[in-house]
C-alpha cells in the first residue's frame, strides 16, 4: 500500500491519535497532511491541532510556531491563541502571553478560563515587575552602602555579602550587570580597601560563572580600560609581608586570578589576546626598578597570579629577558621577603614538564642551597616544594627519577613532618600538601604517607579550612595515592620495538602493582577520606574548578571499586556528594562520577543512598553510562543501578523514559554479551508496568516481543526470570500482547510449556502467570492452549501438595484450571 496522501483523511487520523493519547503517531500524521494540503483555512486547522500536541510533548517554541501560523491565516481563531498563551506563559514570556488571552477574552468575553487566566498572568506580570525593581532598588542600595565613607562596618560588610550572593543567581547578576555594576566594582577595587576589593572580586566572579555573553562584556570594560586590567593585575601582586599592602584574605588572590583566568578563556579572537598579553606585560615591566627591590618583587608576585590564572600569559611572560635573571637574583637576597616571593614564582612557573626540565638544570643547586641555609621555616618548606615539583617531573614511570635513590623519600617526610606541626599557619602546611601532590607520583612515598595515619588526617582537616586553595592538591595527591589517573597502555610488541630502536621505555613501579594499590585505598578509606572528600564537594565553584571535580570523581571510583566499600562510602556521604560531580565539570570527570554512582546503585538501597529528592538527580548520569561509546562495564552497572531505581515507584520510572533511556535498554537486549544482556532484560522487566514500554511491544514491525519470548527461552537462570516476569506483566497489562505471542515466532508454545515445568519456582510461577493472561485474553487461544499438552501440565502442577516454596507456582496452575473451567473449556470429574 502506498502512502496516504489526503489531507483530510490524514488529519482525522491525527485527531484520533490524540484523543488516544499516542502524541508522537498523531504529530506525523498532522505533519504528513501539512506536506499535501493546498487549502489555507485547512491547513490553519492542521496546524492549530500539532500545536497542541506539541504541548502536550513540552515541546513549547514548536507549539509557539505552529499556533503562529494558524492565526496568520484567521486572526481570530480562538484556540491557536489559547494554545499560543500556554505555550509562551511556559517559556516565560508572560507579557506576550498576556496579550493572547486578552484577545480571546475580548472575542469570548464570559469564558472563565479566559478570564481566570488573564487575571492569573496579570498577578504573575506585576509581581515580576515588583521583583525586578525590588532588585534594582536593592543592587543601587547596595553600592551606596560600599561607597559611603560614613556607613558603619557591619552594615559594609552586609551589603557587600548580599551583592556577592546576589551575584551567584542569574536573575540578581544580570540586575547587577544591567545596573551598570561592572565599573563601580572596578571602582571598588580602586577604593584600596581590603574587603571592598574581595567582595568586588567575588561578585565579578559571580556573574561571570556559567555566563559567556556577561563575561565578554564584562572583560570590554575591564581590558578596553587598562587601568580596570590592572587593577586586578595589582591584587595579584601584593605581598602581605611589605608595608602599604592592600589587606587581604586567603583566598582573595586566587580569586583574582581565577577571574583572569575566566575573562582570558573567553576572549574571541587573537587580537584580543594579545591585548590582554600587552596590558600585563607593561604592567610588569612598569614595576621592575633595580633600585626599588620592593617593586620587583611585586612584578614577580604578579607573574605568579597569572601562572595560577591564564597559565599561557604567564609563561610567554616569565621567558621575556630579564625576568628569570630575577627570579634568580631574588633567591639569593638575603631578604627573607624576596626569596619567599622568587620560590614561589619558580614553583608556578615550572608546571609545564618542559619548564621542569630547565629549572633541574639551572635552579635545583639554588633551591637546594636556600633549603640548606635559610632558618625561616616558610621559605624552607616552599623551596621544599620545588625540589618536589622538580623531582617528580618524570611522573609515575619508575626509570626517569629526577634525583639519587631515596631523597624523594626523604623530601617526603620533611613535608609530613610539617604538615602535622600544629603549631605552623594554614598556608605554610598547605605548602607542604603541595609538595606530597608532587611527590605521591613516586610509589615509595605514596606507602609511606598511606602508613602516616597521622599525616592523612591532618591534610583532611585541612580541607575544612577557611583557605579552600589547598584543595587542589589534596585532590592530586588522593588521584596519586589510588592510581587513578589515565594510564597509557603498554603494548609488548611496541615495548620490544622501542628496546630494539634505543627508545626510552617506561617502566612500572613494583609497587604501584593491583595489591599496593588495594591497600592503600583501604587505608585511605579507613582514614575518613570520604568525609573530606564531601567537605571538599561543598566549596565555592571559584576554588573547586572543573579540573579537580575531575580529580574527586576519579578518587570516588578508585574507592569504590571494591564493593565491600561501597557501604561505608554512603554512609559517609558519599552518594550525595558524587551527585553534583556527576552533573558538572570536564566530560571525563561527569563520567568517573557517573560511573561511581553506578558502582553505588547497583548494590546499596537507593532510597538510602540518595535521599530524598536526589534521588531523581541519579537517573540523568546513569543514562548518560548507556552510550555505546561508554566500555562494557560502564554500561552493565548503569544498568544494574536503573534497574535497583525502576524497581521504587513510577515517578523513578517515568524519569527514566524521560531521559530517553528505553531505545538504549531495548538496543543492550540483543547485546551479545550475557551479563549486560541479562541487567538491560532486568531493567525492561521493572519498566513494561509503564504503558509508553507497553506501547512499544505493541507496535507492529519490530522484534521486540520475539526477543523477550525469545529470551524466557535461554538458559541462564537470571535471564529467563527476568524476561519470564516482563512477560507475565506485559500480557496482564495489554490483551493484545497475549494474542501477538502466537503470531511472532513458532517456538512460543515450546517455551511457554518449559517456563511452566521449570526447575525454579519463581520462573515456573511467572509462565504460569502468563498463561493465566492468555487464557483471558482470547477465546480461541484459551481453546488452542487447553487442546495442547499445557492442560496435562496445569493439572499435574495443580495436583501438587501444597509447598511454600512452589505455592505461588502452584496457585497459579489452579487459578488457569478455574478459568478454563469458567470458559466451558474442561469440565470437573463427577463424583
């Protein structure tokens, strides 16, 4: 048969699809009448009626442009208006919502729902204008409050927390940013003040989070006025230990540099880049004076802000001529202020491998040198770090050791010496967590901190310090100590090749072998590291970047490998923390958290693990683990996880047909390998109680009913049980389905009588049960099943003593007798 061509038919069939319920069937054939209608006033009903089915789909701009269409052709056309009004209230356009119902109001003027929804979008309209100027008045009010000489302390520090907070929602930024908020903050910055330069700071990066467009026009403002740049380029600069500094917290320089960082990534095109290069490199050269060693210093403290920031500026910056003669010039002072300074700007500069590489030959003797002789524990402990950064340039590959056997252990120990000193400042210690974040690639030093209890507590408590900067290499020494970063495979024939070439070839420490590495996860758990991890989880977007989201979900999955641990790391929190890592951060990081809240689901109580409402937020990441571009075992405990989650209540399983799980299950149902084919069946068998899955198998030219008849015939046990309970729940759902088993493949009566004499009570129970469906489904096939050797089955599985363990089997073969019975198709013995 060919395709059907008449509008009017096709839209009549479009009409009962709907009325039916079957959106999707009803929008095709409304889109097919479109393609042959040639009558305007025909074709403004058609569209008029898809507009309402895209309603019904959510799917609002479409029903938007539909319903437009329609009163193009007839401006009067009362239910293309109404529709278009729902369709615009849902996309927040109350206004142009408003103006649709008043004209249908105006054209059915005692209409209620006309007119209880234009009073109801008229309240929404005014309140949102209430709020909207309620804003301005306040962000106005705010900055008044900031810049008034005489307001008291408290009330500052009040008005410049509220803007910051103000600034962390998209509706108060943009108050923020249309109130002209961008050039008083940088008037802020320009106050000198300290806490008017960290809330000025925080509340840029506020509004740039998440927000491209706002950061474009706010990096206009700060670079197109080179003063604002370097403002900014000044706060990374200070150094607390000269007088005449601005005061600031620990985190205000990260901050600053974090918003460099932001407006540099999102700078279009060269020529803006290298604008922004220029301001800073005549920002620096500007504070280099060989008689002012003061500001060299702050020239060299800058650089370093922008080696934490746009990484890229630093380092073109850090090779210009003259400027690592200082950096070596001031390691040699004999001021203690500018040592401290020059070290950590060798520290930051040398990130790259390629820079490592310099320093070892040119600043290792000079680091060793300050380290021997200074007496100032903080330059100490800093010079410490970079012979670690410098010492674990080679990585985890066991044959590139940068120093002599034993002084990365040695260095090690000095850093866990002063990490547990109590008696030391936050930052210094966090100095020396930067150092193990280096050191910990060296499997000897990763064993030997794992058996520091001690010094792993004391780096968890400090993550629950007001400095949050530490939390970076918390994170990398945690992905160093449980191995789990990205591994190159090593092949064997390219190994014996590289040998054979004189190429280098790495080489594994013994150590970093599968049962050190299970040890030391256990230690590491055993320690409470997955309460700090959850503290970790809860900071600022500004200090947790993507990158050490990454770090924590990869140290999440490590810990949960095993599933014995898996227990411990809920009850610590675990799975609510891995929520959000899950959802934000680098790609790879979302699927290491995903792949950890698999780990959980798929074993724990999910309404324990995530409770509440967040439990719903699971659904989305496990979804994402049924790409087939995701491996094997990702996909078969996403799997186990949805099915544990589709098991709970409709609302879980609605969810998950939502994300568009189902063509995913259905594909892993004829997957060739048997553990991932037997957990999507078991998914399928808590989802058909859904009529949208129900639908599906009843949909002619597909497979999909053979396969699961197809399946109940296998013989794995947990395969037939699980496609043996999709079938007796699907043929009591639909009548249809119960007659369409006959009509799909030949062997369906074979496999019904095997599933009913089955060795397991729970498989037999669930082909007696389907049996039971067939039997009142049809007449005809009740009168084929019962003339077949079934009758004999019925009877002798009927006849059996009652048993708890086969009862329910047992019943069921009664209950089939009695409604063959009912439908005259057996009589009962006589006495």
């Amino acid at each position: 048969m060919g395709e059907i061509a008449d509008p009017v038919q096709l839209k009549d069939e479009g009409n009962k699809h709907f009325q039916a319920g079957e959106i999707d069937k009803a929008i095709e054939c409304y889109t097919k009448a479109i393609k042959f209608s040639k009558d305007k006033k025909a074709l403004a009903v058609i569209y008029r009626n898809r507009s309402a089915c895209f309603l019904k789909k959510e799917n609002y701009n479409n029903a938007v442009s539909d319903a437009t269409k329609a009163i193009d052709v007839d401006a009067a056309d009362i239910k293309a208006l109404y529709r278009r009004c729902q369709a615009l209230e849902k996309l927040g356009k109350l206004d142009m919502a408003f103006k649709d119902v008043q004209r249908c109001a105006t054209l059915e003027p005692k209409n209620k729902t006309f007119l209880e929804t234009l009073r109801r979008l008229g309240a929404e309209i005014q309140q949102k204008l209430k709020t909207t100027f309620s804003t301005d008045s306040r962000v106005q009010n705010m900055f008044d409050i900031l810049f008034a000489d005489e307001s008291d302390k408290e009330k500052q520090e009040k008005a410049a927390n509220n803007l910051i907070v103000l600034a962390r929602e998209d509706a108060g930024a943009e108050r923020i940013f249309q109130n002209n908020g961008v050039p008083l903050l940088v008037q802020l910055i320009d106050t000198g003040k300290p806490d008017m330069i960290l809330a000025a700071i925080r509340t840029l990066s506020g509004m740039c989070t998440g927000h491209r467009a706002r950061v474009r026009n706010s990096h206009k403002t700060l670079i197109l006025i080179p003063w604002g740049l370097k403002k900014i380029l000044k706060v990374c600069g200070q150094v607390p230990d000269l007088p005449d500094q601005l005061p600031l917290t620990e985190n205000t320089q990260l901050i600053a540099s974090v918003l460099l960082n932001k407006v540099y990534d999102d700078l279009r095109c060269d020529p803006e880049r290298d604008n922004f290069r220029d301001i800073c490199d005549e920002y620096i050269k500007s504070k280099f004076d060989p008689n002012d060693m003061d500001k060299n210093i702050h020239a060299i403290n800058t650089l370093s802000g922008l080696l934490q920031g746009p990484f890229d500026v630093g380092n073109v910056l850090a090779g210009r001529q003259g400027v690592m003669e200082m950096m070596v010039a001031l390691c040699g002072s004999e001021r203690e202020v500018d040592q401290l300074v020059a070290v950590e700007a060798l520290i930051h500069a040398s990130t790259k491998t390629s820079k490592a590489s310099f320093f070892i030959s040119n600043g290792v003797t000079l680091l060793k040198d300050m380290y021997k002789k200074t007496k100032n524990e903080k330059i100490k402990i800093r010079a410490l770090v970079g012979l670690c950064k410098l010492g674990s340039a080679g990585g985890d590959d066991y044959s590139m050791r940068q120093f002599a056997e034993g002084s990365t252990e040695k260095l090690a120990k000095q850093c866990r010496k002063w990490l547990c000193n109590p008696t030391l400042d936050v930052r210094t210690r966090k100095w020396a967590v930067e150092g193990l974040a280096y050191l910990t690639n060296d499997a000897d030093v990763k064993d030997d901190f794992i058996d520091d209890e001690a010094a792993m507590r004391a780096m968890f408590e400090l993550t629950k310090s007001k400095d949050k900067t530490i939390l970076y290499a918390v994170a990398c020494t945690l992905v160093n100590c449980t191995n789990s970063y990205d591994k190159k495979e090593i092949i064997p024939e390219m190994v014996q090749l590289a040998k054979f070439s004189k190429q280098h070839v790495p080489e594994q420490h013994p150590k970093d072998k599968k049962d050190f590495i299970v040890r030391r996860v256990k230690k590491i758990l055993k320690a409470g590291v997955t309460s700090a991890l959850t503290v970790m989880v809860k900071a600022d977007n500004y200090v947790l970047t993507d990158q050490t989201k990454e770090m924590l979900a990869r140290v999440f999955l490590a810990l949960a490998d095993d599933i014995k641990d898996r227990g411990t790391i809920v009850a610590q929190g675990g799975g609510k923390a891995l929520i959000p890592l899950a959802l934000e951060g680098t790609d790879n990081g979302k699927i290491k958290a995903s792949h950890a809240l698999a780990k959980i689901a798929a074993v724990s109580n999910p309404e324990i693990a995530f409770p509440g409402e967040r439990i719903y937020e699971v659904v989305r990441p496990l979804v994402s683990l049924l790409n087939t571009e995701r491996d094997g075992l990702e996909n078969f405990e996403a799997l186990l996880g949805l099915t544990n989650l589709a098991a709970l209540n409709d609302k879980l399983r609605v969810k998950i047909l939502k994300e568009k799980a189902l063509p995913e299950i259905e594909n892993y149902m004829f997957e060739e390998h048997d553990q991932i084919r037997q957990a999507a069946t078991e998914c399928m068998c808590n989802l058909v109680c859904c009529k949208e899955v129900q639908d599906r198998y009843l949909e002619d030219g597909n497979d999909k009913l053979k396969l699961l008849i197809l399946l109940c015939g296998e013989d794995d046990v947990q395969l037939q049980r699980a496609a043996a309970g999709a079938l007796a729940m699907l043929t009591a759902a639909q009548k249809k389905l119960a007659v369409k088993i006959t009509k799909v493949t030949e062997q369906w009566l074979e496999i019904i009588q095997r599933l009913c004499i089955h060795d397991n009570p729970e498989i037999q129970h669930r082909g007696l049960v389907t049996v039971f469906n067939m039997l009142d489904a049809d007449e005809q096939l009740a009168k084929k099943l019962i003339e077949c050797e079934l009758l004999e089955i019925l009877t002798f599985v009927a006849k059996l003593e009652d048993n708890p363990k086969k009862q329910d089997a047992i019943n069921a073969a009664r209950a089939c007798l009695s409604r063959a019975l009912d439908g005259g198709l057996i009589k009962p013995f006589s006495n």
